[in-house]
C-alpha cells in the first residue's frame, strides 16, 4: 500500500497570503508561481491574479517545496490563542465554504505526523513516548478517514451530535463537523502547524522507526483519543463523545493500581478531586513537563489539580453569554451525571429564573469559562450566601482536555520511568496491539 495523503484544513478567512518558497504550478492555468501570492473572496468568488474561480489548486513542482501561509490562528478559542506564519509541505487548495476561503493543504501523511509530534509537544521528549505518540496520531488520522468515508457513502448511517428537549441540550463536538477535509490543524482535531515546529531529527527518525504502524483492537484500527493529563483515571469515550462504547477507550488508571475508586459515585468523585492521589501525571518534575508542553502550553502549569474562581455576576453573565440562556442570578451547578474519571457529562444549571441541563463535557466546558475550562472533573464551593443567592463560586477540578485514551503527562512520564512505546500503549489502550498498515 502507498502511503496516505491527508486533507488539512488549515484556516479560513475573506483574504489569504501565502509564499511560494520554491515552484508551485497553478493547476488550471498550467502557470508556475514563486514568491508572494494573495487571493480575495469578492462576491462569492475567489480572485487571484485578477481572475475569478470557485477553487484554486497549487501543486509543489518538487518533493521538497513548501510555502508559508500567514496569519494562522492557533490555540482557537483558548486563552493561548495567536497568530502565526507557518511553513507547509505538500499542495494547497483553496474552496469557499460559508463566505470564506477555506485553506486546505493536502500532505503526505508521514509529513503530516511528523508536523504533530512537534507541534503536540516538544520535540526533546524521550523516544519512547513519541513512538507511542507516533503510533497514536497516525492510527487516530486514519480511523477517522475511514469514519468520514463511510459517512459520506453509507447513507443509512445517521451521524447526530446532540439531543435536545425543554429542559436538557446534551451535545458533542467531533471532527464530524468537517466535511471538505480530513481534519483541521488545531487542538479540535490534532495540532498541525506545519513543519514550522518540525525541525528535529528525532521526531523524524521516530516516525521512520514507526512507520505504517497503527494500533488495532483486532478488527479496525483504534480510534485513538488524547489530551493533556487525566487527573488520574481515565474517561469512557462514549461519556464524552456520541454513546457508542469502544472498548479500548474505558476506565484506566494513571498508575499501576489494579483498584480504583468508582468516580461516577459523587461521594467518590469530590473526595478523589479534593485531593492529590498518586499518578504517572502527579508530576511538577519541569524536566519532564519542557518535554511535553510547548512554550504557550507552560502558561498553564496548574493542570493536576486547579482552581477557578467567580463572582455571582460574573458567573452569571458568563453562561447567559455562553449558553443563550438567562437563568437570573446563579443558585447552583449540581453534577447530575459524572463518567469514570470524575468529568461531568451532564450538569443542571439552577437560576433564579430557570433550570435547565447541559452536557456533554466540552458543552459544560465552554459554557462555563471565557474560553474553555481546563476540564468538566470539578467540584463546586458556594461562598457569601444571602438569602440562598451565593455571592462567590469556587471550582477545584482535577486534569486538563477530555481524558479520554492517552494521557501526554502521563505517557512522557512513563517513558522517563523506562516504559517502552509498546506498554505505554497498552496501559492507556487496553486490549489492543499494534499492525503494520502500510
């Protein structure tokens, strides 16, 4: 099998600029670019060298050459979020979707992977944990190519990612939500920043030694799921994402403790975030935290355990912002349903003016913070209460992203303990081994 080639979408906006660093060829034209190029949408049309087109299509001349797009917005909708000019191989293709340009580039998947290494983490993480990374991002990428051509051919597949009713909205965020690309180049799908940040001999000797390899649970390859840190147990996929149970994505420890406490009990939950438990992602070593965290993710460093604090107009006014809803001043946040690792999938927002319900973990995530909360595994202190109205909220939440299959923290501290790619795998992804694709 040849090796695959991915669809990125990278950005969106009413004007690109891009460089051609060596030649590009210009597909419908036949005409070969170098240097500065800019295109405008005017009137639901691309122009480009003073012509229109719906599409616009380059093609590399050689293997090599690359081209820099401005203005690319990482970290959307964290508190990190900037711009930047990164540099991409492989070609670009320009498409309108909702009154924009919609960049996308079209790259070599192993180009692609070793993009992800580095932009996920630094590069100078140990071996072992970006083997493990290596095999993780390339067998993601490709279950989910294989998930959105199954959507777009099997007609009597019904993909939904919410319920609603008058007093719950329960709903989902996937890459289902790209259609014209395989997945986009931020944190929603996989951090893809070009090979700006690739520029390590390691990561691309991992992805060498690592080649084709996908983790498989013995009949498809694994949908495998990751993000920051845990906060020591791991999360069902099917409590985060649409219910639809994946074995391989289930409750683990982020330990060697054969037992754990059932965080789904809101007894077990508060007294398990309260505290400071033992976990491969219990760490404040910085050695290990500069391997994994690039330099805007170390302007969060308290990701194991945290704390949030709110007055009542700010949290009020936060979810009315967030949700569209005015529940009036803010009674309380009661966790109605929580998943195994203590995140809550559903949470029942009490107000002076109504109740309602929301989930899952992203929805509650969203709605209660500017830009995304570190995580849905908190618990709630009210402070200055008149008349049943607190005045201040307090949340002490444990973990940072979804939780749910690896966790980056604790994987790279399982490599700096001596675990090979192999055994970090099977920890967080049980019952699965790894093929060779291609």
């Amino acid at each position: 099998m040849d090796t695959p080639v991915v669809n990125v979408g990278i950005m969106t906006g009413k004007e690109v600029s891009f460089i051609f660093n060596t030649e590009y060829v210009h597909i419908e034209t036949g005409d070969f670019l170098t240097g500065e190029q800019r295109a405008l949408l005017v009137n639901g049309h691309i122009i480009f060298n003073g012509k229109l087109y719906d599409e616009l299509f380059f093609e590399p001349v050689s293997p090599d050459a690359s081209f820099d797009l401005n203005d690319v917005t990482i970290g959307i909708n964290f508190h990190w979020e900037r711009k930047e000019t990164q540099r991409f191989y492989g070609s670009i293709n320009l498409v309108i979707k909702d009154e924009a340009i919609l960049v996308i580039n079209q790259v070599d998947i192993e180009d692609y992977l070793t993009s992800v290494i580095s932009s996920e983490m630094s590069p100078s993480a140990s071996v072992e944990f970006l083997k493990a990374h290596a095999v993780i991002s390339r067998s993601w990428l490709l279950s989910q190519i294989e998930k959105r051509h199954k959507l777009s051919t099997d007609h009597s597949v019904k993909y939904k990612s919410y319920t609603k009713n008058k007093d719950e909205l329960i709903r989902w965020y996937d890459r289902e939500d790209h259609d014209m690309f395989d997945v986009c180049a931020d944190d929603h799908c996989q951090r893809y920043q070009g090979i700006t940040r690739a520029s390590n001999p390691l990561v691309i000797e991992v992805i060498h030694e690592t080649y084709g390899e996908v983790l498989t649970d013995g009949k498809t390859i694994c949908d495998t799921r990751f993000y920051k840190c845990c906060g020591g147990i791991t999360e069902k996929f099917e409590n985060v994402w649409e219910p639809l149970p994946h074995s391989y994505l289930t409750a683990v420890s982020d330990s060697n403790a054969t037992v754990f406490p059932d965080l789904t009990i809101e007894e077990e939950a508060i007294k398990w975030i309260r505290n400071s438990p033992d976990a491969f992602c219990n760490t404040n070593d910085n050695k290990i935290l500069n391997q994994v965290l690039n330099n805007y993710d170390q302007e969060t460093m308290d990701f194991y355990r945290w704390k949030v604090e709110y007055t009542q107009d700010q949290l009020a006014g936060l979810i009315k912002r967030k949700s569209g809803i005015d529940f009036g001043k803010i009674i309380d946040l009661i966790p109605v349903k929580r998943g195994s690792s203590g995140r809550i999938e559903k949470l029942k927002v009490k107000g002076t003016l109504c109740t309602f319900t929301i989930g899952k973990e992203l929805e509650i995530r969203r709605t209660l913070s500017e830009s995304h909360l570190y995580s849905s595994a908190f618990v709630l202190d009210k402070q200055d209460i008149t008349d049943g109205i607190p005045r201040r909220f307090i949340l002490t939440g444990a973990g940072w992203g979804h939780g749910v299959g690896l966790c980056q923290i604790g994987a790279a501290v399982m490599g700096s303990k001596g675990y090979d790619y192999r055994q970090i795998l099977l920890h967080y992804f049980p019952g699965t081994s790894i093929a060779k694709k291609y």
